[in-house]
C-alpha cells in the first residue's frame, strides 16, 4: 500500500542553494509526495525559484510566501499547518539544502 507524505521546506534566501534538479528528480520517483514550500520573508529571489519549480516539479506542490522573516521554527510550523489540511499519512521536514 502506498502511503501520502508532505514534506515542509522552510526557506529563507535560498535562491542560490535551492536544488530544483534534485528535487525534480525526487518528485518524480516519488508521485505521492506533495512538498510545501515556505518562503520565509527571504530578501532574495527565492520566492521566484519557488514558483518556477512549481511548474516543473512531476508531484503535488503548495507554495507559501511570509512576507516577513519569522524563523525557521514559525515557517516549519505554518507549514505544517497547510501540509495537515491534505489528510497524508506522514508528515515531516527537510531543510531547503536536503539535510
């Protein structure tokens, strides 16, 4: 039986480090994973490589842009709250970099 995961990624300024490739990569060995990514009030493009990647990625993907910086620990947790509302059977996190 296959199960539904969401994975959280919080990020802050990571235009420059975000692996897109990578995570293209995964999504598409991976279908049943949707991936939430925070930007975190990042003062670079990293909303911009967010969106791009939404459009390239082969699994589900939710984008939530923080206007403002607010901390890792607020972005994990906002997301979080919109991974919950897609009912999956595991949730959890990855750092921006894959860690």
């Amino acid at each position: 039986m296959s199960r539904s995961i969401c994975i959280i990624v919080p990020c802050y300024n990571e235009a420059k480090r975000l692996n897109a490739s990578a995570f293209c990569r995964f999504a598409a060995e991976h279908p049943r994973v949707h991936f939430v990514m925070v930007n975190d009030g990042s003062r670079d493009d990293t909303l911009d490589v967010i969106n791009q990647l939404s459009r390239q990625i082969a699994c589900p993907m939710s984008v939530i842009d923080l206007p403002v910086n607010q901390g890792k620990a607020e972005a994990v947790r906002q997301g979080m709250q919109e991974g919950f509302t897609f009912a999956p059977d595991y949730v959890g996190y990855w750092d921006a970099d894959l860690a």
